[in-house]
C-alpha cells in the first residue's frame, strides 16, 4: 500500500514561530501537494512539486514556502506562522505514470497558531 | 476560474436509505475523484472515474461527461457511512497540477 507519512497529527505555535511540516512518501511518486482545509472553504492547493528542486505554486501560496530536496520528501514551511494559518493540513503524492492521477493522502496535520 | 460545486452540504439520514451526493463542474476535465474523509481527518479515495460509472461494494459513482455533472451513491447505508464526502476534480490531466476540491458533504447515518 502507498503510505504517505505526515510528521505531526497535531501542532500547537505561537505567532511568528517557524514551523515546518513534514510529508513522506514510500512509492517514489514525483508529484508532491500541500493542501490546508478549512471549513466552508474546502481543500485548497498551497504548493506543489512535480521533481527534486522544483516547485509551483498552487492557488494560496501566500505566506508558505516549500522544500524538496529529496523525492519522497516534500516540507511545507511557515515562515512566520500568523493566526490566520490556523487549518488542517494535507499532503499528498502521485504519479505522473498513473494517467489518471490518483492522489494519495497523508492523515493530515493540525496546526493552532495561538 | 474552474469550479467544483458540491450538494447537499450537509445531510442527515436513517439507516438503510439510499444516499445521493451531486458533483457539478465548470469546464471539461481529465478525471473526477470521489474522497471519504473520516473524523480524524484522514482522507480515502474511492473512486476515480473518466466516464461511465463505477461500483464498489455499496458505493457507486457515476458520471455524465456532456452535462459536467457526477454523483455518489450509497445503498443501503449504515452509521459507519457516516464521513464527509469529497469531489475533486482534475481540469490539468494527469493530475500534476493537483486537484479542485467541492467543499464537501457532511454525511450523518442514524441507527
């Protein structure tokens, strides 16, 4: 089974703290998402990386960065967490073989900006 | 801007009834994604479909491609049905843009 590993269920952070969350993948797919979901406003796309080194921005990129040093491992990067970034966040991977596009998910990480 | 319109938002329902969640969407797409995201928030996919429909156990999802629209279905359904249900679509092909999400419905099965 695809295993998508998020680093943290549930994060608690003080306004302008760095914060970084983590996402693995164990299928060596080449395509990574970071996605923050919040109530009445769904699932958004934040950042996404389709290799190593390379990234794009989704539809609410504001206020991230992302890194992707390595293929199974795709860090989303606060880099100064403000309240308004309080959400559940989700990351995901796929492969560009799959021409169909299935996403998997990782559990999803929590985050409280206080 | 592509769109992925969801209904209902909520819906509350008695054990055993047949359960229909509506998917609409703005513009021609590659694949439609059908997800079940449990409380807890791990998210599960169910379906993914180009045309036609598809059926797993009691779920069954279909969709008609001339009018945008998709729909999920659950026979005869049972508390453990009870999840958000979440279309997300995929306008690039491929997927490596990522998806489009509706906003999800919120399913709750009585005993």
């Amino acid at each position: 089974d695809v295993k998508v590993t998020q680093s943290s269920r549930y994060l608690v952070k003080r306004t302008g703290e760095k914060v970084f969350l983590e996402c693995v993948q164990d299928m060596d797919h080449e395509n990574m998402f970071w996605y923050r979901q919040d109530p009445g406003l769904g699932l958004r796309l934040i950042y996404f990386s389709y290799d190593v080194k390379m990234k794009e921005k989704g539809d609410i990129p504001e206020g991230y960065s992302v890194s992707r040093e390595k293929k199974e491992r795709f860090s989303l990067i606060l880099e100064s967490a403000s309240t308004n970034q309080t959400s559940m966040y989700l990351c995901a991977s796929s492969s560009p073989d799959d021409s169909i596009g299935i996403q998997y998910f990782g559990a999803g990480t929590r985050l409280s900006v206080l | 801007k592509n769109e992925v319109e969801q209904s209902p938002q909520n819906l509350t329902a008695q054990e055993g009834e047949f359960i229909t969640i509506n998917c609409s969407y703005s513009v021609g797409i590659s694949a439609l994604h059908w997800l079940q995201q449990h409380p807890g928030g791990g998210i599960v996919s169910l379906f993914m479909l180009s045309s036609g429909k598809k059926k797993h156990g009691r779920l069954i999802a279909t969709i008609n491609i001339q009018e945008k629209h998709s729909s999920l279905h659950i026979t005869a359904s049972h508390p453990r049905d009870s999840a958000v249900y979440i279309c997300a679509v995929d306008f690039s092909g491929g997927g490596a843009d990522g998806l489009t999400f509706g906003k999800g419905t919120h399913l709750i099965i009585q005993p």
